[in-house]
C-alpha cells in the first residue's frame, strides 16, 4: 500500500494555493480598473525605475552636499546593490514564477510596458527603491516621507503597467526593507536605536 502523506503537509499547498488565487485577483482587479489619469505617469514612473535610474539620480542630487546628505546617498547606493543582487540573482533564480499574463485584447494596452524576459518573484523595482529609501531615511530624516511615497508609487507602478502580481511588490518590499537594515547594520548607523532609547 503506498504512503500516504501527512495531512499536516496539504496545509501548506493549500495555504499557498489560496495566496496564489488572492494575488490573481488583485491583479486582475487593477488591470480591469479605468484609471486614464494616472497610466501615462505611472508608465513613465515604471521606466525611470528601470536599473533604479530615478534612485541613482535622487543619490547624486543628495551627494552635491557634504555631511549627513552625502552619507545618506552612499548608504542609499549600498542598499540598492544589497537588494538588488539578491532580488535577481537569488529570489528569481529561486522562486521562477512566471510574469503575469496580459492578454492581447486587453483594455488598457497604453499602460503597459515591456514585459521583462526574468521571472516575476520579488520585484526588483521595488526592492531596489524601498531599499533606498529606507536606508537614506534614518540618515537623512528630510527625506523619509518623499522616497517613501516614491517607493510605493513604483512599487504600485509595476503592478498597473502589467509586469508583477501584488504578491511580488510585497515581497520586493520585504526584501528592501530588511536590504537597507543590513547596510545600516554593517555602516553602524544607531540613529534608530537612539530614537527608541529616548522613547518613554
């Protein structure tokens, strides 16, 4: 008689299965919705973030000036590479989920951009910009809330121009988030450390 497998082991497949099924249908749910005011932008949003030019370009705005910005831009660079390396050369190459599926009488076609050829887990748009923003923040506070709202909107962009599922922009983020945490480690930034001492 042939093993039969833990019932314990199907929860996960079903878990996943579930996950799975909820990210199609956010996707599906964003790329049915008529938003013509916001699709011009976003593609153009989407395409700045390619190689995280928009990122590099905010770094060397914020290098111009000596001290804590200058500081906050080399960490900001670092933490894209951290992130970016590991998105690509670790989280697609194991994960190889396959890119959305964008059909050729789709509604909204002018939102689009070119489908890139690697596999859609984690987004590296999206590492990449959380990643920067979230190590330039700690050293540069000014800047927390803009390249914030940045990383969300060209996280949200790869979603609305058709090339990641929300599942994918989550785990970009993730990937960002703990990304910038280990270049402040490493550069022995404590300046979020100091604020939670102080806290009563």
């Amino acid at each position: 008689m042939a093993d039969r497998r833990p019932p314990e082991e199907q929860v996960p497949t079903g878990l996943m299965r579930d996950l799975a099924a909820l990210d199609q249908a956010l996707y599906e749910a964003v790329t049915v919705t008529s938003t013509p005011t916001l699709d011009a932008a976003l593609r153009r949003l989407s395409a700045a973030a390619d190689h995280s030019k928009i990122s590099f370009l905010i770094a060397g705005a914020l290098a111009v000036r000596p001290g804590r910005s200058r500081r906050a831009a080399a960490l900001g660079v670092a933490a894209i590479g951290v992130a970016s390396a590991t998105a690509n050369l670790l989280g697609k190459r194991l994960v190889r989920r396959t890119r959305p599926h964008r059909a050729e009488d789709s509604p909204f076609p002018g939102r689009h951009v070119p489908m890139p050829a690697s596999a859609s887990f984690p987004s590296g748009h999206t590492a990449s910009a959380v990643a920067f923003a979230a190590a330039v923040g700690p050293a540069f506070p000014a800047a927390t809330v803009p390249l914030g709202l940045l990383a969300c909107a060209v996280g949200y962009s790869r979603i609305h121009t058709g090339v990641h599922y929300p599942g994918d922009v989550i785990a970009g983020a993730v990937l960002g988030t703990g990304a910038a945490a280990t270049v402040l480690a490493a550069a022995g930034h404590d300046g979020l450390r100091a604020r939670l001492l102080r806290c009563p």
